[in-house]
C-alpha cells in the first residue's frame, strides 16, 4: 500500500510557478513509487473573449476558490478540481446538490442559494478554465493495473478514451485520487447522486482492489481540456 | 523434512505471484453502460450515444419555432418555457398543468397568471419522475422507484404535502422512467420497461401493468413490451393502445418502433424474442417464431422514439382529426441519419389499414436538433400542448379555419 497524498513541497497556489516537472522514480523496489510532482505555468492565454457569463461566474466562484482553487484546480486532498470540465457536467452536478439527489455538507448548504443562472455562470467560468495536473503520489503499479480495468468497465464509453469527459460526463483524467477513491466506493455503495443511474450500475462489479486501482490509473492521466 | 516444506512453501508462494497478475488480466466481460448494451463489436467505434440532456431550459425566444411545418390552419408558438426537462403533463382541476421530468428530478405546477406562466417546482430530487396522472383533487407520480400520490395539491402549489407512497416499483432502473395513464376502469396504467436493450428480462420486466388508484391490486397487462413510454385508451371503444420503442445496435433501418393495440390482458408482444412482428432475434429468437406473438398494429419507423401517444378528442381541429391517435417523437440516436422529431398522427377505422402521416415536422434540420417533441396533453379548447424535454418548453399547436 501507498500512502497517497499531496506532496509536502507542493506550492498552494501554482499561478506563475514554473513549467511542468515530471519526477518519475521507482522500478527497482516494491511497491512501485511514481511521484509526480507537476507545476504547470497558468496556461491561460488570458480570458480575453470572455463573455458576461464567465465574467458573472467568476466573481460568484470567489467563495469555491478556497477550496475548489481561485481558477478551478484544486490543491487540497480530496477536493475535485473543477478546470475544464464539460460546463454541463458541473452544472448537473450543482442541480443535484441542490435537490438532494447528492449530498455534501459544505456543497448542499452552498448549491441550495444558487438559481438556474448562478450555476450556469458557475458551470461556464469553469469549463473555460485550463485544467493542470494535480500534484499526488500516484501509485505507478496500481495505475498500469486499472489502465486495463478502464476498458474492461467500459469507463471510457462515457468519458471518452482519454477520460476528458463530454457533456454531462466528467473529466476523470488527472483529478484528485482521494476524491476519485471516494465518488467510486459512494457509486458502488449506491449512495451518490447518480443522474441516470449508469454510474451507481458500472460500479457494483467492481472490488476494493479495483476501486484502488482505476482511481490511480485516473488520477496518473494528464488533465488535459475536453476535445471538442 | 523441514526443507522440503520450506521449498513448497517458496514454490507456492512462486506460483501466486506468477498467477496473481494472470488471474486479474482474465477477469470476465463486464457489461457495458446499457444504452451501448447489444453493440456488435464490429461497431466499437460508433459515435452514437443518447443524446444528452442539457442542464438549462432555452428562453422562448431562442426556440426556432418558425422551422416547424404543420398542415395548413395550424400554428406553434411556445406557451411556457424555464421548465427543465418537461416530459409527462395533466391538467388540474383548477387549471393547473402539471409537469413531470425525467433526469431533472422535478415535478411542476405551470400556473397561468393572465396569460403568462408561472412556473413552480413542486417536487424535487426524485428519480425520473416521468409520468404525471390528475384525479379527484389529487396528482399521482411514477418515479422510477415509488408511485406517489400528492393529496389537494392545487390548493398546496406553495407548499406542497409529504407524498403518500402507494406502490414500489422493482429495483432495475432502464427503461424504467413510466408513463402514467388513467384507464375507463379507473385504474393507474404503467411501463416497467426492460432493463437493458436485448436481454432475457426479468419476470418483473418488459410489460405494461396497472394498479388500483390506492396503490393495491396489481396486474400485468401486457408481456413482451421492451420500452413503452406512450399509451391512451381508444375514445370509442375504450381499449388500450400503447407504442414501443425497438432495440439499438441493429442496424439504422431495423427495428422500427411500433404502435400495438392490446384489447384484452396477458397478450404477449414478442420482444425479446421477435421484433417489428416480423423478424426473430438473432440471440433470443432461435426456435421461436413471429406468429406466437400479438403483432404490432404499424411500424411506426426505426429509432424514432415514440413517446406522446394521445387521441384526439376535441373539437377544435377539422371534423377528420377526431379519434386520431397523435404520436411524438423525439427522434433517434441509434442511427447515422436523424430521423422522428416530428409528430405523427394515426386514423384507425374498423377494417381498414392505419393510416399513418405527418402532423407536425422540422425538430431537426440534417443532424441537428431543433426540437425534441416529447409528450401530448389537450387544452380545454382542443388545442395540443407539446412538450419538448430537449428545450424544457411546452409548445401551443391551435387550429384556426
């Protein structure tokens, strides 16, 4: 087993840090150790076309930066980054807290004073955000072990081969392994908001093991936006 | 002694870790999400998917209502919108419109407040609440798991009661999102659709069944309906005619959904043995034949998704549409050229083939969706109101000489 988690020299903010450094050790001992540490230069080319909406957004995503990131890419453990994804699947997601279809004891309270157009604002400030690689211990062994798990459960039907996500369905690519462990064990215990009911059925085969290992197989992948 | 056991010992320990890897590379097939179920492998790179659901309803001005072609004399124009993924409707007493909802979870009250419409979410965060039946003061909704039952509701829009639960529905959750239909023998009618594309089904599945307005007395009423989200029962004669959705992922021309016409209880439809009432399963057809089955009353076209299934009993339309069976559409995904998105209309007369043409048309323009016509209600006037669940609106089609 390896222990998960961000690295302890991992920067709290990454806007203007330095170019990505991928550090990949290990081979030799058991368990297997990919450390990645990832610093992406915010890659924005500024949000110069941005409309009234991602404008509106962005200052209503103020309160979420504390722990979602100020642009989306969450730093802290557990916390899903939000950058780049599909604006419809974020916004579901807020419907579903809203109505109690999920329930989080920070988001509920939060997505219940939303209305239709906060969500949408907040939905596309996200999706134009640039999504950057997480910085997490990610278990190499584990990873090459769910990258076979990820066809075999047909996880990339939905969230496209590279796991970038489309419409409704999330980037699962290179988000947070403790938020991915922990949406995957809700999904098979049937107790996360599911808003077809595909998700809660893709997980009922899966074991522990397999949970562990499809989450470390996403979290490995690059973060990279939806194609359009 | 001891080093022969120590040497088994390291030789069993060998063999788990030389299996260990082999055993988890031969896990066994695991089924794909349903809507891809049934996909031969020669298709693994389809692009067909269900179409998704927005998570935002459209303004009425950026609705092309203008693209729709109706017979001379008709005119559309959107009577309400802001009404996410509106599906199933049923006027109250009071002139209340009630509207279920598939993926959105909600249940509305569309109030009309001289001449514009109020929306109110009167029900929240249920599962697929499709399916929307008004009776003697009270709403009954199917959700997938529950049918629940809304006592005085018109009196209560604002503050809605605790639903009474009056019936469970089996677990299996696709093609499970119901229709609801009042029948002539003041029973609740609904689909418990099969959970798969082609499969054997449960015995619980694959059928249209009914119970008592209190939730008691439940009955099968039709067996080998794979997916019937439409159904009304005939003005005249009072028998039941529902449509079905046919299986994916075989071909863009094959099987047609169907119009069925079930007189009596316990007719067996066919699925998923035969489909279209012509042709056996190539799985699940080998030694049975078409003839067994109760055999659809018109194929209706393949993949267009029938869902509104309503006859017209107003007197607002020309002499000739009464009695008419109307049917939306709300179009394909299983197939390379869109097809449906249209309302169609049926005439049955006694001894005589359905006659089977357009009514309304232009819900899409190539592959693009324009609209997606989902679910029939009248107005008291014999006006339709269509819903569109693509659009969260509900459109007014009136008649005019």
């Amino acid at each position: 087993m390896t222990t998960t988690g961000p690295s302890t020299t991992s920067p709290t903010s990454a806007e203007g840090r330095a170019p990505a450094t991928v550090i990949a050790r290990g081979g030799a001992s058991p368990p297997l150790l990919l450390v990645i540490i990832v610093v992406v230069l915010g890659a924005s080319a500024g949000l110069s076309a941005q409309t009234a909406d991602l404008e509106a957004g962005r200052r209503k995503a103020e309160p979420c930066g504390r722990c979602h990131g100020a642009d989306g890419n969450a730093t802290l453990v557990a916390m899903p980054s939000l950058a780049g994804q599909p604006a419809w699947f974020t916004h579901w997601a807020l419907i579903k807290f809203r109505d109690g279809r999920r329930k989080d004891p920070v988001m509920s309270p939060f997505a219940a004073s939303l209305s239709d157009a906060d969500m949408a604002d907040l939905a596309a400030y996200y999706a134009a955000q640039p999504p950057r690689r997480r910085q997490q211990i990610v278990d190499a062994a584990k990873a090459e072990a769910g990258k076979e798990l990820a066809t075999l459960h047909h996880c990339t039907s939905c969230h496209r081969p590279d796991l970038s996500g489309q419409n409704q369905v999330p980037r699962v690519a290179g988000q947070d392994l403790e938020y991915l462990l922990k949406l995957l064990r809700a999904y098979k215990a049937q107790t996360a908001g599911d808003l077809e009911g595909l998700m809660t059925q893709a997980a009922q085969p899966l074991t522990d093991a397999d949970i562990e290992n499809l989450a470390h197989f996403m979290a490995i992948l690059p973060a990279a936006p939806p194609s359009p | 002694m001891l080093r022969i056991t120590l040497t088994s010992v390291v030789a069993a320990v060998a063999l788990v870790l030389a299996l260990g890897p082999l055993a988890e590379a031969q896990q066994p097939p695991q089924p794909p999400p349903a809507w891809q179920q049934g996909r031969p492998p020669d298709m693994a790179n389809s692009p067909l998917a269900p179409v998704a659901a927005p998570p935002t309803p459209t303004p009425a001005a950026q609705i092309q209502v203008n693209k729709i072609k109706l017979p001379p004399g008709f005119k559309i124009s959107v009577w309400a919108d802001g009404i996410l993924n509106a599906r199933q409707m049923a006027w109250g007493d009071k002139g209340t419109l009630f509207v279920g909802s598939r993926v959105a979870g909600n249940v509305y009250a569309v109030v009309d407040r001289g001449g514009r419409r109020e929306v109110k979410v009167i029900a929240k965060g249920l599962v697929m609440p499709n399916g929307v039946v008004f009776k003697d003061g009270a709403l009954y909704v199917a959700d997938i798991p529950r049918l629940l039952k809304y006592e005085n509701i018109e009196a209560n829009l604002d503050n809605p009661p605790a639903p009474k639960e009056l019936y469970t529905f089996p677990k299996e959750a696709h093609h499970n999102w119901r229709f609801l239909a009042l029948g002539p023998d003041g029973k609740l009618y609904f689909n418990m659709g099969a959970p798969c594309n082609i499969c054997m089904p449960p015995d619980t599945h694959a059928n249209i069944s009914r119970v008592n307005l209190d939730g008691t007395g439940f009955e099968y009423v039709a067996h080998g309906v794979r997916n019937s989200v439409g159904a009304d029962f005939h003005p005249v004669t009072k028998e039941l005619y529902f449509t079905n959705h046919g299986r994916d992922w075989a071909g863009d021309d094959f099987p047609n959904d169907t119009l069925h016409h079930a007189p009596r209880k316990g007719l067996h439809f066919g699925w998923p043995y035969c489909h279209q009432g012509d042709t056996v399963d190539p799985d699940f057809g080998q030694g049975r034949s078409c003839s067994e089955f109760a055999p659809p009353l018109l194929k209706l076209g393949p993949h267009i998704a029938p869902v509104g299934t309503r006859f017209y009993t107003g007197n607002l339309f020309p002499p000739e549409y009464k009695n008419r069976l109307f049917i939306a559409q709300k179009g394909s995904w299983n197939r390379t050229q869109k097809l449906g998105y249209r309302v169609m209309m049926v005439e049955l007369k006694v001894g005589q083939p359905p006659k089977y043409e357009v009514f309304a048309e232009g819900f899409h323009e190539g592959n693009n969706v324009v609209g997606r016509p989902t679910y029939i209600e009248w107005m008291r006037d014999g006006s339709m109101l269509l819903s569109d669940d693509y659009h969260g609106a509900i459109y007014h089609i009136t008649y005019q000489r």
